[in-house]
C-alpha cells in the first residue's frame, strides 16, 4: 500500500498479476486474498485499487457494467483535476484502465462500450457505487470470499445506456471477422486508444 500510491502504480501491478480464471471454483478475493494468492479477475482488482487508493485519499468508488450476455465487468474509477479515470483487470484487452481524461462517469463509461461487444457481450447500463455504503462488511481485508460485495452490485439500480443496434451490430461483425482471421482479441482497431492506460504484457506484444 505504500509502494502503490497514484492509480498508474496500481495499474502497473494488477497487469502484472495473472489473471484469475477461478480454476478450482468460483472466488470473489478481499485485496489481502489477492496478495496472498497473486491473481485477480475483475471485480478483485477493482476491489484491491479500492483498499490501496484509499489509503492515499481515493474514495472506494466502483464502476459496474451489466451487459446483455449478463458477463458483467466491474472497474475502480477516481476522479483528479483533469476528468475520471479508471483501474481494471480483464481477460479482455480492451477492458483495462482509462487515463482521467472523461467528463463524467457516463462518459468514461461510454468509452468501453465498443471494446465491450465481443460474441455476446454488450453494454446495457451501468452503475457508480461507493463501497463505504458496506458500512462495517470487510470488503478490504476479509480471509473469506466477500460475496456480499457481489450481491450488492447486482442489486443496485443502474442507468441504462441506449445504443444502436446497427451500429452495436457493425461492431460485432468486426470483431468475429478479425477472431476469424488472427484467432485473438482485438485492441489496436478500437478508437480512444490513447485514452486508454497501458495493457498487460500477455495483450501488449499481440497486434
């Protein structure tokens, strides 16, 4: 926590964590479970950004994105003098960090919308909730999975993003058409890149 104290520090060390795929079961890791076990999936790295920042005047703010394939994302997100900005781990390329270059949370939001679409997945709406509202649930630093946290943002009320179809649909095709030809994900097509925090070394050498 010393170590780690702007949002690009902690980036740096979440790309640098593999990715946890959950190979023995489901887990949902409090920052002292991700330490202890060196992997992350989404949520548990939005959820360690959030016990490391604050420590350095972050609040604990987290981004939650439903999808239409219900293959929801979570993300930490903060703000700073030039606009917000955001945290994540993924297993997709484009669904890593934001430099805090956005107006607002919608639009911070908006900018993983295209990144999103994948064979199924789609952005439907999304949420910005303050994990203070967990009150005395130890969220931070619990040796048991904190499944509460997960319930939690299931249940909170999201604003919904309105897209087209059509364009949502040129996308999709895009993205099958280039998994046809390279048998990877895509990230260097996608617009916005130079907002975007740099990637994981596993994505990064890959065009």
């Amino acid at each position: 926590m010393a170590r780690l104290r702007t949002p690009g520090q902690v980036q740096a060390w979440l790309n640098a964590l593999p990715y946890n795929t959950e190979v023995g079961g489901e887990t949902l890791r409090s920052f002292r479970g991700v330490v202890r076990t060196g992997t992350a999936h989404c949520l548990e790295a939005a959820l360690s950004a959030a016990v490391i920042l604050e420590q350095h005047g972050y609040p604990p703010l987290v981004l939650s994105f439903e999808s239409l394939d219900l293959l929801d994302h979570v993300i930490f997100v903060y703000r700073t003098r030039t606009g917000w900005g955001s945290v994540a781990r993924s297993r997709d390329p484009g669904l890593h960090g934001r430099r805090p270059l956005f107006a607002t949370p919608r639009a911070l939001a908006l900018s993983y919308f295209e990144s999103y679409i994948d064979f199924t997945g789609r952005i439907k709406a999304y949420a910005v909730v303050d994990l203070r509202v967990m009150g005395g649930y130890d969220w931070r630093l619990s040796d048991k999975n904190v499944w509460k946290v997960e319930q939690m943002l299931l249940d909170w009320p999201h604003r919904r993003i309105t897209s087209s179809d059509r364009k949502a649909d040129a996308m999709r095709r895009r993205y099958r058409a280039f998994r046809d030809a390279h048998g990877y994900k895509p990230w260097k097509y996608y617009r916005g890149r130079e907002r975007w925090t740099a990637l994981p070394e596993e994505f990064a050498r890959r065009g």
